[in-house]
C-alpha cells in the first residue's frame, strides 16, 4: 500500500510514480493500493501520473486500486478526467485491503 500526502502536482508526482512502479517491477507486487485519504490536491501531472501507474500495473497483469476519501481539491479534478470509471475505489483502507485481497 502506498500512502502519498500532501500535493500530488508537477513538482511532486515524482515520488509516487517511483514508488509505484518500483512495486510494480522491481518488487513484483501485483496489487497496489494507493490510500488518497492524504492528497491534498492534484494537477494533470499528478492525473497522469495515476493513469500511467494503472498503465503499468495493468501491463504487468497488475491493478492500482484507490482507498480513502478524496478531498474536494481533488476529488473534482478526478471526476472531471472521467477516472472514477477507470479506477475501482474502496471508501476506507480497511475495506479495500479486505476486498482487494492485500
């Protein structure tokens, strides 16, 4: 589980998007669960960022799924993007850990 906090934007989505794909294949983790609960808010460069995960993940036979409550900062720019029919999303971590068989 990855839990990124404070702007996920231009000059901060570096380190998730290392993170995640250094799971994915360096560590051979097929499942990430990225807890949203602490984003404060994100750009298109953190958007990107999340797809381009999801692209590796999936290519990987893979899936990044998200948890948590998003805040409004984010949570619209998301939904705006159409990625909230892209990205299965649990409302607490517990739930996801749970029904994404962590």
């Amino acid at each position: 589980m990855l839990r990124p906090s404070g702007a996920l934007t231009i000059d901060t989505h570096g380190g998730l998007k290392k993170a995640a794909r250094d799971a994915i294949l360096y560590d051979r983790r097929r499942k990430i669960l990225l807890d949203v609960g602490g984003i404060s808010r994100i750009d298109s460069a953190g958007i990107g960022s999340l797809v381009t995960l999801l692209n590796i993940a999936r290519s990987n036979d893979g899936d990044v799924r998200l948890a948590g409550d998003f805040a409004p900062a984010v949570e619209e720019p998301f939904n705006l993007c159409g990625l909230s029919r892209v990205f299965a999303k649990y409302p607490d971590v517990k739930t996801g850990v749970e029904q994404f068989d962590l």
